[in-house]
C-alpha cells in the first residue's frame, strides 16, 4: 500500500495522465474529421440538413465512440508512458533501486479503475443523454422510425406510424408473456400532428395484423369489440424497446426489472450493464498488456517489434471483445461469460508476459 502513495507512483501517474489527455485528444479529432465526412456524404441526398445540424449529430456521436475506443486509448496512453520512462533509462534507474514491475503498476492500476469508476458513474449518464439526442435528431433528419416503445412505472408506450394516422398507444398494466394488455388509451393524430380521437379500452391484443379491443370507448360511446389496422406484431413489440446505450448506469438495473415484470427480453440491457462494469476490468487489462510488451531494454532489437506486437493485440482485443458480445447478444454464450471472457484471456496473457520480463530482469 505504501508504494501507491508514494512519489515514484505519483511521478508515474501524472506522466500517463499528460499522454492519456493527449491521446484522447487526437482520437477524438480522428474521430470527428471521420464522422464529419460521414455526415457529408448523407447530407448530399439531404438539402434540408444544415452545417449546424452536422455539427450536432458528430458531437452527440463523439462520446459513444470514444467510450467504445477507450480500452485502446487506456493501451495507447500506457505504452506511451512506459516507454517514454524505459527510453530515459527511468525504468533501470527504478529497478535496480528494488522497485519491482509490481510496485511500479500500482499507481497506473488504481488511476485507470479511477477513470473506469468516474466514466460509468458520472461520464455515462451525461453520454446518455446525448445518445438519446442524437436518436431524436437522426430520426427528425432521415427519416421517421415506424414505431417507438418506452416502458416506465406508468405502463407501456408505444407511437405507431399507420398508412393515414399517427397513434399513441398506452397500457397501465402489460403483460407481453400472455399478449394482453390491460387499461388501454389510443390517442390517434393526423400526420401533420392534429388531433384526431382518443379510444378507451379495458383490453387489447395483436391478432392477424389488427388491434382487437375489448369493452371499448369513444366520445362518451361504448361498443363490445373493436378491430383496428396495425403493422405491427408482439414480437415486434418485444424486441423494439429502447436502445440500450440510451440507458445509463444507474437506470438499467431499473429498466432490467420492469422489463423481466411485463415479459419483455432483458438480454441486451443485462449485456450492455455488465459491458460497462466489465470494461473497467479490460481497462485495467491494457495496462498490464502495455508493460509486458513496453518494459524490455531498450538496447533489445525486438523492443519496436514488441511495441508493434501490443498495438496489434490490442486491436485483437477489441474485434474479440466485439465478437464474444455479438454471440452474448445472440444468446450462444452466458451473459457475464461474454462480457468478461476477453477480460480474463487479457489477464492471463498480460501476467505471463510480466512474470517473464521480472524473471529476465533478474537474470541479467
């Protein structure tokens, strides 16, 4: 615990913050002049969108994709760092006084589970507020979604877009295991958003492409049964509920127990909670990764080799990370399995190579 206080890691630490800054300063600039031409090249078909509606839609993208990148901007930043220190002959100087790699990662450790920390508890939420900023403007510029669900404590939402009419679909009490839905309000708009009805029902369900109601009212008119065109279908409904990046940390545990109470699927938003803790631990990973391949002796002619070596395994890591998510979501491999396997495998791999640059130090 001394070590992690003391100077040597303080030192350390406020080095790899200079170049984490530095790095995520050039990603972003990287990423921006990429999602900027992007833009371009859709708003050709567009004459309506304007340079200041790009510029919205590029920053509210931004911090999704660097939060996506940031495990490689962690790699990056580390093997700056560190080699940056070995270079200096900083590293030597450090080891041959006693200090082990152990001792040296300490600091490096405990900043990036701080930055993993402050990321999902503070950076999230406001990432997800300009996640969901950036569905409403894309949808307002290129087009119209065909239906919308929002699921909350009031019961479930749902816009529908119909051949001649909008509708707003509400039910207090859900229940998507049996298909029914309980205390039922359509409230039904021209497509230029003028109002047009409101229709009451008891209950309603999907049958044969048609809304069946029952115990219905409207205009102070009641009826047994009414049938109402819908494209929809239950499936429909179970799966297009909101995005989960739109959700932020703290509202997905809630978000995951309301959709288990209605009957809708919870994979993708327990997949994308545990992506987020499990992230903090890839983050931490990197670290480690970057001081196997960027703490050799600078006078080795493998060192470039070795740095080129880490650049590439953190790529790997990135497409398998994505991959191993992708089978999650795709319900092939457990939940947590998917989200902290490529965890582990970095673990494994960046301790060996760390217990054979120790055991080289001590043999030379």
């Amino acid at each position: 615990m001394i070590y992690l206080f003391s100077r040597l890691n303080r030192y350390v630490v406020t080095l790899f913050l200079k170049w984490f800054g530095a790095v995520l300063l050039g990603v972003s600039t990287i990423v921006l002049l990429l999602d900027m031409i992007e833009l371009f090249r859709r708003m050709m078909t567009r004459p309506h969108v304007t340079f200041l509606h790009a510029i919205e839609v590029v920053l509210c993208q931004l911090p999704g994709e660097l939060e996506r990148m940031l495990p490689f901007i962690i790699l990056s930043s580390a093997m700056l760092t560190l080699s940056k220190l070995n270079q200096h002959s900083e590293i030597t100087a450090m080891r041959t006084a006693g200090v082990s790699l152990w001792h040296l990662l300490y600091g490096l450790i405990a900043s990036v589970f701080l930055l993993g920390i402050i990321n999902i508890t503070l950076i999230n939420p406001i990432r997800t507020t300009l996640t969901q900023r950036l569905y409403f403007v894309e949808e307002k510029l290129f087009g119209r979604k065909k239906s919308t669900v929002s699921l909350n404590s009031a019961g479930l939402w749902l816009k529908e877009i119909d051949v001649n009419e909008d509708r707003i679909f509400h039910s207090k009490a859900p229940d998507l295991h049996k298909g029914v839905f309980k205390n039922v309000t359509f409230y039904i708009f021209s497509h230029d958003g003028q109002f047009l009805r409101r229709i009451d029902a008891d209950e309603a369900s999907i049958h044969s492409h048609h809304w069946f109601l029952k115990n219905v009212e409207e205009n102070n008119h009641r009826t047994d049964n009414l049938f109402l065109h819908t494209d929809l279908t239950l499936k429909m409904i179970r799966d297009s509920n909101a995005v989960p990046e739109t959700l932020s940390f703290w509202e997905t545990p809630h978000f995951i127990r309301l959709l288990e109470k209605s009957g809708l699927s919870t994979l993708p938003y327990r997949m994308h909670y545990y992506k987020l803790i499990a992230q903090i631990g890839l983050m931490m990973v990197m670290v480690l990764l970057a001081a196997g391949f960027c703490l050799r002796p600078v006078r080795s002619s493998r060192a470039s080799f070795l740095i080129s070596m880490c650049l590439l395994m953190g790529l790997f890591f990135h497409f398998m990370t994505d991959f191993i998510y992708a089978l999650g979501l795709g319900g092939r491999l457990p939940p947590l399995l998917a989200t902290w396997f490529p965890v582990f495998i970095g673990l494994f791999l960046s301790i060996s190579l760390l217990l054979h640059a120790e055991g080289g130090h001590r043999h030379t």
